[in-house]
C-alpha cells in the first residue's frame, strides 16, 4: 500500500468527531489510560490529531499509540 493510499484509509476511518479512548500514549505519562478525546483531522504524516478530555492536543500516532475508537 503505498503512502497516500494508507493516508485516505486513514482519513476514512479517523474523520473528524470521530471519539476516541486512550490506552496508552509512548512517551507521555500525563496521559492516562481511560482518556477520551476527538479526531481532529489526519495530517499528512498519518498522525491523528487530537482535542483530549484534559485539555491536551497531543496527535496519536497509529501502530505506535494504543487507542479504541468508542461507538
């Protein structure tokens, strides 16, 4: 699968709104397992940018972040 293909894959199922639960986030122990948060948008690097529960607007990185989409 080339890059822009995983991109419009990506951007499919992380559209904007789309809430998301946090099980862990590599590197950033402010923030907690449980947390909620909404996709913002999907940048070009694949990263999903987030606005969290708590304030933060740390981007998840798919494959490296743990997280659940909530129905």
């Amino acid at each position: 699968m080339t890059h822009s293909e995983e991109l419009k894959k990506l951007r499919n199922v992380y559209k904007a709104g789309v809430r998301v639960r946090l099980t862990s986030m590599y590197g950033e122990p402010q923030m907690p397992e449980g947390l909620e948060g909404t996709v913002d948008y999907v940048d070009d690097a694949g990263q999903i940018h987030m606005s969290w529960k708590n304030g933060s607007t740390l981007a998840l990185n798919k494959g490296v972040d743990k997280f659940e989409i909530l129905k």
